[in-house]
C-alpha cells in the first residue's frame, strides 16, 4: 500500500504452526504480528489468521525526521485475512484479502474498501530439530496484485487503499527456538525483503500519489525494503509474551504528465522510511487456535505519518 497511510498488511504474520513440543516440554506459537513465519507446515494443512486493526495517525515525520502535530487525525479500521496452504512439508503458498474503511478531515471512504492482495509462495530450506530447537531457514517470493483502487478517486481521496502497482518481493527469513532450563521457551524471528521497481502505473485524475483531478500521466515507483525481528517467550503453555521492531524503506515515486490546463506536471515524491516496535501477548485455547492483540507504533521515521495501530488476530490451524 501507499503510504498516505501506515501499512501494516504488507508483512503479516501468519502460516506459522502453532504447537512445538516435547515431552515434558511444551510451548505454543501464534507468530507475532508483523513477521512472517518461516518454518512450515505439514503437507495438506491449512492456517488461517484473521487480523482485526484499527490505525490511528497522529502526526507526520519531516525530510530529517523531525516529528510534526497534524490537527486531523486520519483513522482506519482494516480488515485482513492471510491464507495459507502447505503444499509440502517445505513448501507453502499464502493469499491475503484485505479491506479497509477510512476517516479524517470529515470525510470517509464509501464503506469498506477492497484493498491490494497479495499472493506468497515460501520454501523451507533448513527444518527444526526433532525437538522443535535448531536454526530454520526459508525463502519467499510474494506478487502484490493492485486490486485496491489507487487511482479516478473522484472528491475522496479516502477512497484510495491499492498502490497500482504489480510489486514482487523476495525475501530470506530465520527462526530458532530455545529450550530454558526453567521449562520456559524463547523463540526468535528475523526477515529482510527487497522489492525491485515494478513497472510504471498510468494514473488518471486524482490519485493515492497526490495527483488531482484532469492529470494524465504515469509513476515510476523505486525500490523498497524491510527487516523486522521479533521474540516470543513462553509464561506457560498458554501465554506468551511478545516483543518485535520493524523498519521499513520505500524509495522515491517519480510523477510525470500534464494537469488539467494541459501544462507539464514533473514531480518527485522523496523516500520515505520508518522504524516502529509492535509488543503484544499471546493466548492459546488449544495448541492449533491462538488470539494475539498488541500495537505497533512509529518511533521515528523521515517523510512517512506517525502512527498507532491496535490489532488482534486469530490463528486457526486445521
């Protein structure tokens, strides 16, 4: 998504399997929020993981990252439901629907609004340990597909939640589970993905990149990264503790065509990047179904909204 406000659907964290035992030993696993599993699941198994979020931008970071008050807040509730499938004990595909409905200024979008949807296929090149300890590794390629409407926004600009673009992202992830000699558990999550440029997008009329009404041109979207990393750590087989802090880097958006008088329009969107934590605390009903519900939050960006973001999400593994 643009950022004209915070994503947080980009980097869900969902496909990850919930239980890792053995006997005495036992802990449960939702995954955090933000980043994606890395182990697998066995083959045929299907993980579902609603997330409920509720973003509330509170102000902006400036060129050199200097935090400004805006006086109208924008609020968005979201909707999104990443879906997965273990084609093989390695090898598991993902699709992600999201929708949203947003507020600010005394506007609000029509409704809820579909948003971009993404489709991630992840292979498992390392597995855990016979007793769910041990270094796991795994790679992805994830196509965002511009379902979300992004451009002709008509008078609300509200209305706009995809980017356009047909963005792909690799990314390489890393997770490890440590056994504590006190029967608690502590396990660790990292990825870092890239996104190349994608193609230009032909923007008609107002648009999600600023643009207003008449404009006929095109954007040129640059480069884009993330990294995040995440703890988990058991109190008991139900509950579990969570700590996780992710940046993100989108390069800048080159604008080029002509307004509605007909005059050449050249504008260059600057980058832009954020760095937020997302803390949040895990409750297991049985070791396939787990509730997460925690916040992120910016803590200091350059050219991005200052945000906060409450969530919830139910893992369902059948």
């Amino acid at each position: 998504m643009p950022k004209t406000l915070p994503s947080v659907a980009l980097a869900l964290a969902s496909l990850a399997p919930l239980a890792a035992s053995a006997a005495p030993r036992e802990a449960n696993f939702t995954g955090p929020l933000v980043t994606p599993a890395v182990n697998s699941m066995p083959e045929g198994m299907v993980n579902i993981e609603p997330y409920l979020i509720h973003t509330n931008t509170r102000g902006r970071y400036d060129n050199v990252g200097h935090r400004r008050e805006e006086h109208s807040m924008v609020r968005q509730w979201q909707l999104a439901v990443p879906m997965s499938y273990a084609l093989s004990d390695t090898h598991v595909v993902q699709l992600t629907l999201t929708s949203s409905r947003t507020s600010g200024g005394g506007l609000h979008s029509d409704g809820m609004r579909t948003g971009d949807t993404t489709v991630r296929l992840q292979q498992r090149l390392r597995g855990p340990d016979a007793d769910g300890g041990g270094l796991i590794l795994a790679v992805a390629a994830a196509q965002r597909l511009p379902t979300g409407r992004y451009h002709q926004l008509d008078r609300n600009p509200l209305n706009g939640t995809g980017s356009g673009a047909m963005r792909t992202t690799f990314s390489f992830g890393a997770q490890q589970l440590h056994w504590l000699d006190d029967a608690h558990a502590l396990r660790w999550r990292a990825q870092l993905a890239w996104s190349p440029t994608p193609g230009h997008i032909r923007l008609r009329d107002s648009s999600v990149y600023g643009t207003d009404a008449g404009f006929r041109g095109r954007a040129r979207l640059d480069q884009a990264w993330n990294a995040s990393v995440a703890a988990e750590y058991t109190l008991n087989p139900r509950w579990v503790l969570v700590g996780e802090a992710i940046w993100n880097r989108a390069g800048a958006v080159d604008l080029v065509g002509t307004s509605a008088d007909g005059s050449h329009m050249a504008r260059r969107l600057k980058p832009n990047q954020d760095f937020s934590l997302a803390p949040a605390v895990e409750y297991h009903f049985t070791p396939n179904t787990g509730l997460i519900a925690g916040v992120q939050f910016t803590v200091a960006g350059r050219n991005t909204s200052d945000y906060v973001a409450p969530q919830v999400a139910l893992n369902m593994v059948f």
